[in-house]
C-alpha cells in the first residue's frame, strides 16, 4: 500500500465518522424536541385503549359500574348528641376560681 491510499482510507474513515455524528447530534435534537408530543400522545391513546377495554368488559358481564361516591352515607347523629351532651355538661360545671388577690399574692410580680 502506498501513502495516497492510506491517506485516502484515513480521509473516508475521518468523513465517514463525522457523517454519523452530524446524524446522531440530528437525532438526539430531532428526539429531545419530538419525546414530549410522542409521551403525551401515547399516553392519550393508551388511556383511552384502557377504556374501551373497561367498557368491553363491563358490557360482556353486565357488571354495574361503581359510583365514586360511598353507597352509605355516614351517619353524624350520634356525634352530634355527644358533642351536646358534652357540651352541656361543660355548662354545668362549677367554675371554681381562685380569688384574683390570691393569684396576684403567690406569684411574683414581673418587673
């Protein structure tokens, strides 16, 4: 081999090598800008694959569907009675306080 046809291969290795990084810098930026629609809108459609299965199936076995909200409602009655008798049995408890003279006696005065 003689030196023009080693610096000719050296030249399309050298070509060769920058092509593909101009290609892969091309679809790294193609993909970096294009990822979030191409999520989202496989997202969408796999939600709503998702659905249309929920819906065959629930079609198929005649299932009813459940509501979001609780069949039984919680009952706050007896709360509410507990909180009223509690209540007034804190009005009808003696409020026993010591005579203000006596507070202001044992406790030093803040100067």
């Amino acid at each position: 081999m003689n030196s023009n046809n080693i610096k000719h291969r050296l030249l399309g290795w050298i070509i060769d090598l920058s092509c593909g990084n101009i290609f892969l810098l091309c679809f790294i930026v193609i993909l970096i800008f294009c990822a979030p629609t191409w999520i989202r809108s496989y997202t969408i459609r796999h939600s709503k694959m998702n659905l249309k299965r929920r819906a065959r199936l629930i079609n198929k076995f005649d299932l009813v569907e459940r509501s979001a909200l609780p069949s039984v409602q919680p009952s706050y009655g007896d709360l509410l009675k507990r909180l009223h008798d509690q209540k007034q049995q804190l009005e009808q408890f003696p409020r026993v306080l010591p005579p203000m003279q006596a507070l202001s006696a044992t406790q030093p005065a803040i100067s």
